[in-house]
C-alpha cells in the first residue's frame, strides 16, 4: 500500500462545532503530506456517503443516519478549505429514508446555479405516499437561499412498486429522476421497465413518468441505478436486466434529446439466476463519461467519449476476488483514474474499502490499497479535487 493518506488513523474525522449558528463548520482531519489519496469517515456516524461536485470543485455531500429500514438524509459541504459546513437534514418527515439493501437510499446532484437536487427511495415511514398509498419516488431541492431543503414531495404517478432510484441534473434546468418499477398489472423482473420523470424548471415541477428503456431487458428487482447530466446535457443511465430471470446484464442507456428517447447499449453480460444487489457509478471527465460496475464479483469500467460516443475496451481493477460491490469512479485534471469499491459487503455485513489508481492509458498504478471498516449497509464515495487528489468518504 503506496502513497495513501489515512485520517483516521490520525485522529477523530471531525473534531469540534465551531459555533451553533447557520454556517457552523465542523473541523476535517489533517491530513499526511505524502500521497494522493485521503480516506474519510463519514461524518456524524453516517452510512452510504453520496458525493457531487458543483462548478467551483466544492464537494457536495449526501449520507444516510438512523435505522436503517427508517432514517434521515442529510447534506454537508466540503469546501476547498477542507472543511466541511454544519450539516442540512434533507428529508422533513422523520424516518422517511431508507438504507437496508445499499442500494435504495438517497441520491444527490447538482444542476443549474449549483442547485441541489436530491431523491430518495421512501421507507415505511415516508410521507406523502404514491397515488395508490404505495412506496414513493421522493425528490427535494435546496430553497433559494442554501439554508434548508423544500418539504419533499412524491414524483410516482402510475409506475408503482418501485425498487432503487437515481437523480441527475444539467447546467440548463433540466432535473431527471429515475427508478425501475413493473407495468400494471404485470409481475416479475422480466416485465419491469427503468421510468423516468422530467423537469424542465430546476425541480419546480415534474412531468408525469414514462418507461426509458426497452421492455424486453427487464430490470433487475434489487440493483441500483446510476444517472448523469453531461455538461453538453447529453444523460446517460446504468441499470441491470433481468430478462428470462438469469439474464443480469449491464446496460446503458444515453439520451441526446433531454431525456424524451434513449439509445440502449449491453456493456456487459453476467448469467445468473439471483439478485446480486449491485450499483453503478457514472461521472464525467474532460472528454470522457466514466462508467463502473460489477459482474460476478468483481469491478470493471469503461469511458465513453463524449463527443463521439465511442466506448474503450473494459478495463477490470487487478486482482482476482469474487467479494467486490459498489464501485465507484472519479478522473483528474491530469487524466488519472480512481476506482474504489467495497469487498466483503453481503446482506446485513460490513466489509473493507479497497481502491485503484489507473494512468493517462488506463494502466493500474502502484497506488492502491484496502482497509475495514465499511459498516452493514455501507458505500463509499469519492471526488478528485483541483489539485490532483483524491478523496475516498466511507
């Protein structure tokens, strides 16, 4: 393990409040000056970090605190002083978040004038329910002001028994939320479809849902799904099939046209016949969309130009395990590559974080590393910073 940057190791991740005020900062950990990568606790005892960045390199964060068949969202800033602002509850009810499975709890993005925007998979607790007092489809965004979030509201209309969901935002107002759900009167995962609800007014309102992807892939019951707004406001879409129950492969779907029709592309197969509970990573470089998956355990990515839409050969993270989930993927500025993941993470079970570092060519580096203490139900996030770092958040 070369070039790493333990804080926690050092002392506690966040050590005092500096007042009780609006815009109380909480201190970060100081950090080594060796390395490039700095690995972070989640603050305040969260789970399921969720990172965006803005315009001005802040990283915006998103994680999960309390039971986790009934929690709370809340969202922090790291500014590019290293510290992050006092914390935001996002969700007014309380208990209205979920975190069992790892990949139903809340999303964040960032869209037009740094506004964020975030969705969440409702608990049992959540208000207000879908039409047909279902599980909803929540969304909110930041007020005006970037003092509190708007009370959230329920974007399901017809697309009901939902599972997992995703949100993106472009520099232009447009706000998409995204889950996967059945058609009515349909059962089994082979009949579900990736829905999807459009926002032309920075989450103002939203149009009623329609089905993205084609109905023959079906989409697998308990995996996430991953979402990005380009800075060209092309979106783009990573899901997982469930065609004649054994087909568990890895799509993308890309959208030129704001979301109204999407191309659909398989990146990956993988035959089983389970759920393998698994999510996906988008994010955008320079030139390129980032994208990263699992397939029988272990991780993989790709990039995809974005001006041409040509995809690179598939490039694995080394080693051979069978135990790796959730990757997560982040470039930058000089064109480096990070992919973390966690390993060991099953049902209810914690497990390590384990990470990568790839060249200019997609080489793996001698920068990698692995250490415990992902919690049950835990992710992890990452974001590059101006400087050529990286930070891991687990």
């Amino acid at each position: 393990m070369t070039s790493i940057r333990h804080c926690g190791l050092v002392l506690a991740l966040y050590v005092a409040v500096f007042s009780s005020g609006a815009g109380a900062k909480l201190a970060a950990p100081q950090a080594s000056s060796t390395g490039r990568v700095t690995l972070l606790r989640t603050p305040d005892g969260g789970i399921q970090p969720q990172i965006a960045l803005a315009a001005d390199a802040g990283v915006h964060l998103l994680y999960f605190k309390g039971e986790a068949s009934h929690g709370d969202l809340f969202y922090v800033r790291l500014g590019r002083d290293g510290q992050f602002l006092r914390p935001i509850q996002v969700n007014s009810h309380p208990g209205s978040a979920i975190a069992t499975g790892s990949m139903r709890g809340g999303q964040i993005a960032i869209g037009r004038a740094g506004r964020v925007h975030v969705a969440w998979h409702g608990s049992d607790r959540a208000e207000p329910r879908a039409a047909d007092g279902s599980t909803p489809v929540l969304y909110t965004r930041l007020n005006d002001g970037g003092t509190q979030f708007e009370p959230e509201r329920n974007l399901v209309h017809s697309a009901a028994g939902l599972d997992a969901g995703t949100i993106a935002a472009d520099l232009t107002g447009n706000v998409y939320v995204l889950w996967h759900a059945g058609l009515p009167n349909t059962s089994g995962e082979g009949d579900r479809r990736v829905w999807i609800t459009r926002s032309i007014d920075d989450g103002r309102t939203f149009a009623r849902e329609t089905a993205a992807n084609d109905a023959l892939t079906g989409a697998c019951g308990c995996c996430g799904l991953s979402a990005l707004a380009d800075r060209t406001g092309n979106l783009y879409l990573l899901y997982r099939s469930a065609a004649e129950v054994v087909h568990r492969d890895t799509y993308l779907l890309t959208s030129r046209d704001k979301g109204h029709a999407f191309t659909s592309d398989k990146l990956q197969a993988w035959n089983v016949g389970a759920c393998p509970m698994s999510t996906f990573s988008l994010s955008e470089s320079a030139r390129h969309i980032l994208a990263a998956w699992e397939t029988a355990g272990q991780v993989q990515w790709l990039q995809i130009d974005i001006a041409s839409g040509r995809r690179s050969p598939v490039t694995p993270a080394p080693g051979s395990t069978n135990d790796r989930k959730h990757p997560v993927i982040a470039r930058n500025s000089r064109g480096e590559t990070l992919l973390a993941w966690t390993e060991g993470t099953v049902w209810n079970k914690g497990g390590a974080v384990a990470w990568q570092v790839f060249d200019q060519d997609g080489a793996a580096t001698t920068e990698r590393g692995r250490l415990p203490g992902v919690p049950t139900w835990g992710l992890v996030a990452i974001a590059a910073r101006p400087d050529g770092s990286f930070v891991i958040v687990y």
